[in-house]
C-alpha cells in the first residue's frame, strides 16, 4: 500500500471509528454496484471484522443492481447481526432500495434518496431495468390485441424474447416477496402499536403494510422513471415510512459527510468503480 493510501484509510478509519461510537455498532461502507462477487467480497470484509458487536452499521451508496445478489448479502450479513442500521449519505437506488429496506433502521437526510424498486439483470453484458422490457411487452401486447400495432412496432414485438421476459417477471416478483419478508421481519419487528388508532400489531398487519409498500415502489407509473430518486420527505409523509435524520444525532452527520467526501474523492482519483471498506483495510 502506497504511504498515500495509508494516511487516506487511516482518516477514513478515524471517521468510522466515530461513527461506531455514536451507534455502538460495527460499520461496513459499500459503494458499489450490486453485481456478481459483490457477495463473496461482503462476506470477506465481514468476517474480518473482529469480536463483534450485536449490531452493525451499513453505509450504503449505490446505483443498483442484481436482487438474487442482494439476498446473498443480508442472508451473509444477518448470520452475524442481530440488528443492522443503514446510513444512505447519497443514494440507494432499485435494488439498493431493497437492501436498505432489509435493516431495522435506516438513517437518511434531506439530500439522500431511496428509488422505485425495478431490478436489473444483465444483459448483452449490461445491466437492463426488468421493468421497462415488462412495460414495453405490455404496452405492445394491449395494442395487438386491439388492432392498433404499426408495422414498426409489430417487428419490435417479434424481437422481445419470451424466455428473457419471463426473467424479468421472475426478478419483479422476487424483488416484491423479498421486500415483503424483510420489512416484517426487521424494519417492522419493534411495531407493536398503531400510532392513530393505538392497535395491537399482528403479524397479518404487518405483511398488509410491507405489501403496501412494496406496491408503491414498484409502480412504474408512479414513478416514470428508473433513476427517480424518492427523498426522505416523500418516504416519510406519502409512503409512511419511518426514516430517521441522521443529523439528528449528535455529530453523526459531519462525521458521515466527511467520511463520505473523502472516500468519493479517494475513489475517483484511483478510478475505482466499486469499493468495501471496514477498518480492517479495503476489499
């Protein structure tokens, strides 16, 4: 490691060595997209973590990515903790948002923003949004069925491939049952009264919430498009989610901005794309 790099981790360190004294918690920073061997290099970066605390701190910045790799991730990451807190300092886009939604708390500010959840799959070596070939299909197929297909978009139906839009229902479906588990699992697990009508909360309330939610993110024409970015006002007051400021803790906001700032700044001048960092070094 060059003596650059060294005084860099070791000022980022300092910033996370804060943050895991105002959360009593472990952190992990991932800025990356979710894709194939995100996973195993979570993992790695987890179990390096020496004796560990109940919970853990995920600082999570991301443009999307692979929901069978966001499982993989939390299925990792609950093995070891108990409770899991994410700070979003910039964005947790599509599946990002689903693995922000698989925390007990998540911790935002008035600039961070959650997105619709519409998963990616590759494709052609890139990452394609599942909905807007489900969305395109669709569309085609109502105007087919009512005589209204041009001749050009005849020809566009006939290329769409059957077997990959059964991928892109799969990776929809998948992306809904899995926010649906987690919000009533974890970020619903200490929900026990009604705010309004001070009602016990049952299990059966707290699937019909997650479900509700997870139909709200996942309306495209709602959203209208792939890279919306959904703030904390909106998620608060017309999704009614809880969300918390993390200004709102004492000195957690300029530690988080710092930290984040100068990784930002780390990344771009070596050219990373994708980085993991606990304070045991850079994965």
């Amino acid at each position: 490691m060059r003596p650059l790099d060294r005084q860099i981790q070791s000022q980022l360190n300092a910033h996370l060595d804060k943050i895991e004294n105002i959360l009593n918690s472990d952190v992990i920073s991932i800025k990356s997209p979710i894709v194939y061997t995100l996973d195993f290099r979570v993992r790695e970066a987890i179990e390096s973590i020496d004796d560990k605390r109940p919970s853990l701190v995920i600082i999570h910045d991301t443009p999307g990515g692979i929901v069978e790799v966001v499982q993989r991730i939390v299925d990792c990451i609950r093995h070891f903790y108990d409770e899991v807190i994410f700070i979003i300092p910039d964005r947790a886009m599509s599946a990002g948002t689903i693995f922000a939604l698989s925390g007990n708390k998540i911790l935002m500010d008035y600039f961070s923003c959650l997105g619709p959840i519409d998963p990616q799959l590759e494709k052609d070596g890139k990452l394609v949004p599942a909905l807007s070939y489900l969305n395109q299909f669709n569309r085609l197929n109502d105007k087919a069925k009512r005589g209204d297909l041009t001749s050009a978009e005849y020809a566009l139906l006939s290329k769409l491939d059957l077997g990959e839009l059964y991928q892109f229902e799969q990776a929809r479906e998948l992306s809904i049952e899995l926010l649906k588990e987690w919000l009533s699992k974890y970020k619903f697990k200490d929900w026990a009264i009604t705010e309004k009508r001070r009602l016990k909360v049952t299990d059966k309330l707290k699937k019909k919430r997650a479900q509700e939610i997870a139909t709200i993110l996942s309306e495209s024409s709602r959203w209208h498009s792939h890279g919306r970015g959904i703030n904390m006002k909106t998620l608060i007051e017309e999704i009614n989610l809880k969300i918390e400021d993390y200004n709102s803790y004492d000195g957690l906001g300029v530690e988080v901005r710092d930290y984040f700032e100068l990784l930002i700044d780390y990344m771009s001048r070596e050219n990373y794309h994708s980085l993991i960092h606990v304070k045991k070094g850079f994965f």
